[in-house]
C-alpha cells in the first residue's frame, strides 16, 4: 500500500466528516464511534458532494435526492443510488489521517 498523509486526527472529531482534496480529487473522511472511513466526496447517483449530506448510524446520505450509501463500504442503500461509492483504506498513525489513494 502506499500511504498519503492527508490531515491530522483533529480535523474530524468524533461522530463527524471532512472533505479533502487529495491528488485533485474530494475524499470525504468520516470518524464515526472511534471507526475512521473515506469515501469518494461525490454521489454516483448525480455528482453532489456527499459531505452536504447527513450521517445516519454507518449511512451517508446524499442532500440532492435522498439516496444513500453504507459508508463502511460503499454499497448503495437507498435509491436512487444504484452504483456503489469507492472506498479507500484509511488509518491514524500518531494523529496524522493517511489513505491508500493508489
């Protein structure tokens, strides 16, 4: 894996999300119950940036219609989304957020 040092662990507290740009590309980063996850920033659905949306327990949900996505995973949950969300490898090494963006 390759390893890319994206922000620090402060920058997302518990039970919230960011949005970082990495290599030109929005990655949401979500820390949920001491759990870290990243997503892609935008819904397959219709391009709208997820981080708009809500986090229902392990879900985003997409502002512009509704949809959703398990976040752990990135299968779609709810329509009208139907393809699912790419997923990266995440993970916290003495306060520093890095991701697998490879």
């Amino acid at each position: 894996m390759a390893w890319t040092q994206i922000g620090d662990e402060s920058d997302v507290p518990v039970n919230s999300m960011y949005l970082y740009t990495v290599m030109g590309e929005g990655i949401t980063v979500y820390h949920l119950a001491g759990d870290w996850y990243a997503t892609a920033d935008r819904c397959t659905h219709q391009d709208c940036s997820l981080p708009e949306g809500d986090v229902e327990e392990n879900e985003i949900v997409c502002a512009c219609h509704g949809g959703a996505f398990d976040i752990r995973t990135g299968v779609a949950t709810r329509m009208p989304c139907i393809e699912p969300l790419e997923t990266y490898p995440i993970r916290v090494v003495e306060g520093r957020i890095e991701i697998d963006f490879t």
